[in-house]
C-alpha cells in the first residue's frame, strides 16, 4: 500500500472518529439544549474535516512550511463554522421559544376551557337551587296547597333576594376578572370601611347566634375604592358567620405589619385542612357539601380579586389554637397613610 492511499485512510479514520465524537457529543447536548447542539454541528463538522486533513498531510511527509500553511487554512474555516452555528443557534432558539409559547397558549386554553365548564356546571347548579323552591312555592300557593301563604310569601322573597346576591356576585367577579376593572380610589379610614362591613353583616350575625366583634383597629387612612374593599371585608365576614357555630365569635382586626395594612378576620370554624388552606379562594369550592344552600362560593374569591386588584392579596390561615381560621386581607404599603 502507497503512503497516498494510507494517508487517505488514515484521514478518513481520524475524521471518522472526530466526527462520531462530535455527533455523540452533540446527541447529548440536544436532549437539553437543541440551540447548543445546532450551535456545535458545523462546528463539530469542520474539526472533523481539519482533523483528517492534517493527520493525512502530515503522514505525507511534506514540508513542514506547507504543512504549517495548510493547517491555517484550514483553521480559517473555523470563525465561518462559529458564525454559522450561531445563526442555526439563533433560529433554532427562536422555534424552541414560539413551540413552547404554542404549548403554553394551548395548555392555557384547555385550562380555561375546563375551567369555564366547571363554572358553568356549579353555577347551574346553585342557580336551579333557589329558582326550584320558586317554582315549588308558588305551584303551591296556585294550587291552594299552602298552609301558611305569608310564610310563602316570604320564603319566595328569601329565595329572589339569594338569587339577586348570586347574580351580583357573578357580576362583581366577571367585572374583576376584565382586562381593566373599574376603580375609584380615593383616601378614606380603614376602621370606617370594617365597621360599615360590620353593620352589614349584624343582622345575619343575630339570626345565627353568632357574635361578630370588631377588635383592636390601627386608626389608619387607606387609599382605595371604598366599596369594593367594603365588599370584601363583608365577604370574608359573610363566610366567618356561615362557617361559625351558633354561640361562637367572629373577630376582625385591622393592622400595619411589615409595611402592609392588614385587615384579619378570625372565625370558629374548627380549622381547614392544611391542603385546603388556598382552595379555598377557587371559584365555587366548598370544603363542606352540605353547606350549598349558603352561595355560590364566589365570596372568597371577590375577596381575593378585590385586593390583588390594589396590589395587595388574601391568604388563609389555621390559628395556633385550632379552633378556627383567620382569612388576611392585605393592602400595599404605598396606599397607606396614618389618620
């Protein structure tokens, strides 16, 4: 065999092997990152080629002048390999960037596609509640099968005024949920807007048994809109009294902690189960199924919008003591001022 044809099988080995090196490199490298592995392939392919070049030149025996010259030349090669491999980094990024956009805007999707059947069904469902015992009752006062027709009567009234609530609630939910929600801020006392949420709430607090007591108040001035955050504290409040047995407490608090002003509301609920701590600000969760009759589930919820819509945010606690929870409304630093 000529020193010609060894030399060519010689480059041909080297540049074999390099290349095999390089591609099994690469395989591995694009498991993580593809942008890496298209980045190293021309790369990889020029090093290849230089490699069994210089080995078959210099098995050759020529000069070591030309043999100095041929691997500049052929090192030339390699700012183009980098160049290129970074543009086939660059595009190939840029796909790995709009699939994965395309996977999230498709899992987004499905999210709230499952989301907006699970509302539809709870809602359907609480509705069709109320709007049965309509029907019933007054079947039965046109039938002249009522007993008690003023009791009747006022039981349609309770139903129609549970469905107006309901029907407020989707309303104020979907309103938060927009793009820009409404707002009218302006500086007003916090311990004001808790003492209106406890008014509101005293007549429900009475017909269950249930003392609803406002304790120590951080006298400070809050800039926000007056009525939805009066909305939530009556929401959280709502929730305290239903969740309360007959005889218990419900207490809210306000104070400033950490740079935030934060509004407590503690009930007698006996505890939430630590996995249910956040559910229970998700759109139509009840931890307790019997108490369906009592809303939509959309009470907590509002709460929660109500405050990240003031930059601020609602969180659910078990108290140390384990006879009930504490729901925290807070409020940003920035809105807050000293009365």
């Amino acid at each position: 065999m000529g020193p010609e044809a060894h030399a060519v099988i010689l480059s041909a080995t080297v540049t074999s092997v390099v290349g095999a090196a390089g591609a099994l490199g690469l395989s591995r490298v694009a498991r993580e990152r593809p942008s890496g592995a298209a980045f190293g392939a021309p790369v990889v392919l020029v090093a290849a080629v230089a490699a069994g070049v210089a080995v078959a030149s210099r098995s050759m025996l020529i000069g070591e002048d030309d043999y100095r010259t041929l691997v500049f030349v052929l090192l030339a090669g390699a700012p183009m390999a980098v160049v290129v491999g970074l543009v086939l980094a660059r595009r190939v990024l840029r796909l790995e960037r709009e699939a994965a956009r395309e996977r999230a805007e498709r899992e987004s999707a499905l999210e709230v596609e499952q989301s907006r059947r699970e509302t539809v069904r709870w809602l359907s469902h609480d509705l069709r509640t109320p709007l049965a015992g309509i029907r019933a009752l007054a079947e039965s006062l046109a039938d002249g099968a009522v007993a008690d027709p003023p009791a009747a009567h006022a039981r349609i009234v309770h139903e129609v005024d549970r469905l107006d609530v309901m029907v407020d609630d989707i309303a104020e939910l979907s309103r938060l949920h927009g793009p820009q929600p409404t707002s009218r801020a302006g500086r007003c006392a916090l311990d004001d807007l808790v003492s209106d949420a406890v008014a509101t709430v005293a007549p429900l607090a009475a017909a269950a048994d249930v003392d609803v007591i406002a304790g120590d108040l951080a006298g400070v001035t809050v800039e926000v809109d007056p009525r939805a955050v009066t909305r939530a504290v009556t929401n959280v409040l709502r929730n305290a009294l239903q969740h309360t047995p007959a005889g218990g407490r419900v207490i809210v608090t306000t104070q400033v902690r950490g740079g935030q002003v934060l509004v407590d509301v503690s009930d007698g609920c006996g505890g939430i189960a630590t996995g249910d701590l956040e559910r229970v600000f998700e759109p139509g969760w009840r931890g307790d199924e019997s108490r369906h009759d009592r809303g939509m589930g959309l009470g907590l919820t509002i709460a929660r919008e109500v405050a990240r819509s003031h930059g601020g945010d609602a969180v659910a606690t078990n108290r140390g003591d384990g006879t009930g929870c504490t729901v925290t409304l807070s409020l940003p630093a920035h809105r807050l001022t000293r009365s």
